[in-house]
C-alpha cells in the first residue's frame, strides 16, 4: 500500500472543468487530490491511480471481512464448527476446480 499521502484540494466544479488537464497532471504525479465541488457541495474526487488501487484493495479487505462475518454467522446458526466449515469451504474450492479444470491430476 502506498504510504505517502496525498494533499487534499478543493476545486470548485467551473474551475475544474477549466483546468481539467493541469488537474489530471497533479493527481497523476500523486501528490495532490481533489475534491470537485458544486456550489461549495463536494460531488466527486481526482485521484490519482495508485490511491485508486490502495482505495480498491481496501474496499475488497472489508468486503471479504464482512464475507468472513457472515459466513460465520450462517455456521454458527447450521451448528458447525470452525474444522467443519473449513472441510465444507475446502469441498466447494475442490468441486470449483474440477468444474473449471477438469480434476487435473495434483489436485
């Protein structure tokens, strides 16, 4: 993940639209992001795209936590155990691979 921070600045949207470029220059070399605003109401963000794929990796990570949650939940209603969700999780990756591959020998 990339460590160093971006600046925030905030641009209103007509500023913007004038010096979409130079703004796309800036949040390209990083250092800077913007807030694109309408009438002083923020509407969208410039970012770069390295803060894109930090921001990307970050929504997956709560994504499959909230995942991990869940399925948690749902075991502990079914009345399994953690050994007994990770055969039935280990049974499905198995059945998804055959699907796909065709049960290749070394599976």
């Amino acid at each position: 993940m990339n460590t160093e921070s971006s600046v925030l600045v905030r641009v209103e949207a007509r500023e913007a639209r004038s010096h979409f470029a130079d703004l796309l220059k800036r949040a390209q070399q990083g250092r800077e992001h913007f807030l694109i605003e309408n009438g002083g109401i923020a509407v969208a963000a410039l970012i770069g795209m390295r803060e894109y794929d930090d921001f990307l990796r970050w929504r997956a990570q709560q994504e499959l936590r909230g995942l991990g949650r869940a399925m948690t939940e749902q075991a502990q209603r079914a009345g399994l155990d953690e050994d007994d969700l990770a055969a039935a999780l280990e049974a499905d990756r198995r059945a998804v691979h055959d699907e796909n591959y065709g049960g290749q020998a070394g599976e």
